[in-house]
C-alpha cells in the first residue's frame, strides 16, 4: 500500500496529477536529475514535421515529460512544448540529427513544467507564445520567476492565432477549459496534423488541474468545441502517448462525456468516489486503461461540489 502510494505520488510529482486527496503542487521538479542516459526517442511525421517522443510518467528515471512536435520551416525550428527541465540538451542533440536549424520560436499547450521545463534552455532570441491564461499560470511558476521571467511568454493571443505563412503556417486555437484554462491547440494546416497537448494526453480517465483552472466538468464540450472547429487533419500528436487519428479524438470526447455524466448521477445518487469509480466500465473503449478514472471522478465531484 505504501509502495503504490508511493508511486502514485512519484507519478503526481512528474507529471502534475494531483493524487486524490493529495495536496500537492500542480507540478513539481524530480528531487534528483534521472540516473540513467537522457533517451528521447525521435519520430518522423513527416518531411520537416518530428516529435520528441513521450517516455511514460509511470518510470521516474526515463521520463522526459510530454510529446514535443519540432517543425522545420524555412526561418527555423519551431518546438511544441518542451519537456522536463533537465532535457534541453538531449533535445537539442536529436534536433541536430535532423537539421543545422536554430530553435526560433517555441509555443507551449500549456503551462506544466512537463511540457515548459526547457524553455530556457534555447536563448532569450527565441519567441515563446502561449494562451492568454497559459502565462499567467506561467506567472506563478518558480521556473519563471525571478531572472527566468526573461523566458516567459512574450507573445500571447486569447482565442485564435495564426503563426507564419504559406507551408510554414501554424495556427493555434484556444477553445476553452480541460486539463487547465490556458491549453492550445497547434494545427499544422499544410501537413494535416493536430497537438492536442494534455487535452487529449492518454486513453484514460482525463487530469483535470483545478489550481490552473482546469475542469473535467467543462472538458467534454471543449473537446466537442474543438471536433467541430478543427477539421482536415488526419494525424493528432497527443500529450503523452503514441500518435492518434481524429476517430480517437472522438472517441475520447465521447469517453470524458461518459464519466462526466456518469459521475454527476454517481454524485446525486449519494455514492462515494470509489463506488462511482468501480461502476465506471472502460471496456467499451478499446484501448483504454483504468488507472486514472477514480482519480476524474474524483475531481469532478470536488468540482461540483464547489458549484453553489
Ligand atoms: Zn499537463
């Protein structure tokens, strides 16, 4: 029991899910750097599209934080999101395997130090956008205080933007709360390819980081937003798991609907977390794990809780 409680919180600490009753910072940095070689897997999309790859936050000593799309494009090298802090130069060694480019502009899904952790790794020339909220909760990082606030974003938009142009064109949305109140989407119109970031992070119950603003109540209709909103893409980079098309897109959307409705009624019917959480059936979802959905419903009953 302490060993799982353990490494639950291990897994709370390196990725920003707050553990069930746990309180504990939205993100916090690994006591100690990994032991290991710094790993990071390079996969090829397309011709000037990559990502870093994921490692998974259940092994502390391997994980690098979240996917990292790394664009090629004629001014420079675009990264989404950065990983954990610690990991600029494994980045930077596999960028140099596929291009001389320099980093010219980063932008982050969202403000956890999985996914902004080296943004100052790559010099104070380089761009950094972000969601309007996506800063403020940036703002209130140890990561960026201090001299660090040189790295924090400087352009900033609130619902939609559009970055460059022509084959180099990236577009990024906002479409409302989720997994925080700050997250982006960056479509790659030329190349057909969508990072959700953590809005569609793993097929499982969904983490919703109510200090940043998040909210599993409002994820399923952002989701549904964004379905309705983005279309002509076929390959979507998730937060933290293999590559994903549309069709699974959906079927997430359609799978956080189900446990928020399931939990509302769970909720009304007087039943408590772990009853709601051993009633909720994942079968009907190929693929998808049983790990994380206590820990939704958990945070959708603090959620509604607070509602008045
Ligand atoms: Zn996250």
């Amino acid at each position: 029991m302490l060993d799982t409680m353990k490494r639950l919180l291990a897994l709370a600490v390196l990725t920003g899910v707050g553990a069930i009753s746990m309180t504990v910072a939205a993100y916090q940095p690994p006591a100690a750097p990994p032991a290991g070689p710094r790993v990071i897997d390079l996969e090829k999309l397309k011709d000037n599209l990559y990502v870093l790859t994921s490692s998974s936050p259940a092994d502390r000593t391997t994980f690098s934080g979240g996917n990292v799309a790394v664009f090629i494009t004629d001014g420079g090298v675009t990264l989404v999101d950065t990983k954990l802090a610690g990991w600029g130069q494994a980045i930077l060694d596999k960028l140099k395997t596929i291009t001389d480019k320099p980093v010219t502009r980063i932008i982050n899904t969202h403000t956890h130090g999985d996914h902004t952790g080296n943004d100052n790794f790559f010099g104070t020339s380089v761009e950094i956008v972000a969601q309007d909220n996506t800063k403020a909760n940036m703002e209130k990082m140890d990561a960026f205080k201090g001299d660090n606030a040189k790295f924090l974003p400087k352009k900033t938009y609130t619902d939609k933007l559009t970055l460059g142009s022509g084959k180099d064109r990236i577009d990024l949305y906002y479409f409302g709360a989720g997994h925080t109140n700050g997250d982006t989407f960056v479509v790659f119109p030329a190349l057909r390819v969508l990072h959700t970031g953590d809005m569609f992070a793993w097929k499982d119950g969904p983490y919703c980081d109510l200090t940043n603003g998040g909210s599993c109540v409002a994820l399923p209709r952002t989701l549904q937003k964004v379905i309705a909103g983005i279309k002509d893409v076929d390959t979507i980079i998730p937060g933290h798991s293999p590559m994903q098309t549309p069709t699974d897109l959906q079927m997430f959307q359609r799978f956080t609907a189900d446990l928020l409705s399931h939990s509302v009624d769970a909720m009304k019917a007087g039943k408590s977390v772990d009853d709601a959480a051993a009633a909720f059936k994942v079968d009907k979802y190929p693929g998808y794990k049983n790990e994380r959905v206590k820990a939704a419903i958990q945070s959708i009953y603090d959620e509604l809780k607070k509602k008045p």
